[in-house]
C-alpha cells in the first residue's frame, strides 16, 4: 500500500485508543468518534461519493475487521458506563478493546 488516504489514519488511530481504553480520550469521545465522525459504512447521511473516498482509504481485510468490530460495538453500545465510573475496568469496555486489538492485527501497518 502507498501512503494511508486519510481517513486510514484516522480509523487505525481511533482503534488504537479504543484498544487502550485511552483515559485522555475517555469514554463519551470514543463512542462519539467511532459511530458519529469516523466509521461511516452503512450510514445513510453521507453522500455516495463521499462513502466512495471514504472506502477507498481501506483494503478489504481492514473493511471486513471494522465490520465485525462495529457489529460487537454497536451491541455493546448501550451497555457502556461513561464518566464518573470505572469505566475502563467494566467488562463491556474490556471487551471493546480486545476487539479493537483485534481489528487492529487487520490494519495494514504504517511505515
């Protein structure tokens, strides 16, 4: 792969936190940035030619990982606490980040 499109970036970083929990980002962010800014598959507000580009930054491995990590997300979603808890030792979280780990072994490494 030539240099990562955008958007590749974007998605492998965001995996990263969510596979770290990272406390900087925290709970509320994580969930915003993966179903509301990043991951747009199958959303039905971005226009056709935009969810082109955006297809476009990924090989069909990282596609079919984000996927299968959404579907586990998506499921998890209402169950996650958020701040003024622990959140990061719930179970829903840890296991939100072993599928991030996951996707993550998917994603084309960065040189």
């Amino acid at each position: 792969m030539d240099k990562p499109l955008p958007y590749h970036d974007e998605l492998r970083s965001l995996l990263e936190d969510l596979a770290e929990l990272e406390p900087r980002v925290g709970p509320d962010e994580l969930r915003a940035l993966w179903f509301d800014s990043l991951y747009w598959l199958g959303q039905s507000y971005v226009r056709p030619d935009h969810l082109s580009h955006w297809s476009a930054c990924f090989n069909e491995r990282e596609l079919k990982a984000m996927a299968e990590f959404h579907i586990m997300f998506d499921e998890l979603h209402d169950q996650l606490p958020g701040w003024g808890t622990d959140w990061r030792s719930s179970p829903q979280w840890r296991q939100v980040a072993a599928a991030a780990k996951l996707a993550l072994n998917d994603f084309t490494a960065v040189a």
